[in-house]
C-alpha cells in the first residue's frame, strides 16, 4: 500500500504530530515501506498456532476461592499500640 503525501499529513495531524513539509515524502515512503511488510505478515500460516502472552512457559496457580475471616485477629492487634475489644483505637480527629 502507497501512501502520498497529503495521507501523511492526514496521519500527522490526527496523530498531533508536527511534520516539516520537506519530510512528508521521506515519511510516505517510510511509512509505505512499514504497511508492505505487515501485509507480507498477511501471508504467514498460523492455522493451529495458539495465541501466546509469553516467551516463556507459565503455569498459574490456583488457589480454592474460599470466605475466611482471616483467623488471625491476635497477630493482627498485636501490631496496634491501642487495641480496644478486637479493633484498633485511634484518636479523634473530629470534634
């Protein structure tokens, strides 16, 4: 696909890209030379290629989705310096 000149200048401006006049031609050319590969990956037979996220291999581990309450209100609290009937205690700030 050949882009011109005023595509180019369509392209910079929705993209808000300030492009000298004298370097349309150079960037249509680029820009030409870019869409031509990608439609030579257009070509390319993935038939049976799964998508991937990663180079490498992983495997995610599950965990049961269980509602718990924690079980360790103790070891919680004994990290408050004022601990009142199971809660922390913090100063008033509002009159």
């Amino acid at each position: 696909m050949a882009l011109d000149t005023e595509t180019v200048r369509k392209i910079a401006h929705l993209a808000r890209i300030a492009v000298p006049e004298g370097d349309l031609e150079r960037l249509a050319g680029e820009l030409s030379n870019i869409l031509g590969w990608i439609e030579q990956l257009e070509d390319v037979d993935t038939d049976g290629v799964a998508p991937m996220t990663s180079a490498v291999e992983m495997a995610q581990h599950w965990r049961d989705d269980e509602i718990t309450d924690g079980g360790i209100q103790d070891r919680v609290l004994a990290n408050a310096t004022d601990a009142t009937k199971g809660f922390y205690t913090v100063p008033k700030v509002v009159e």
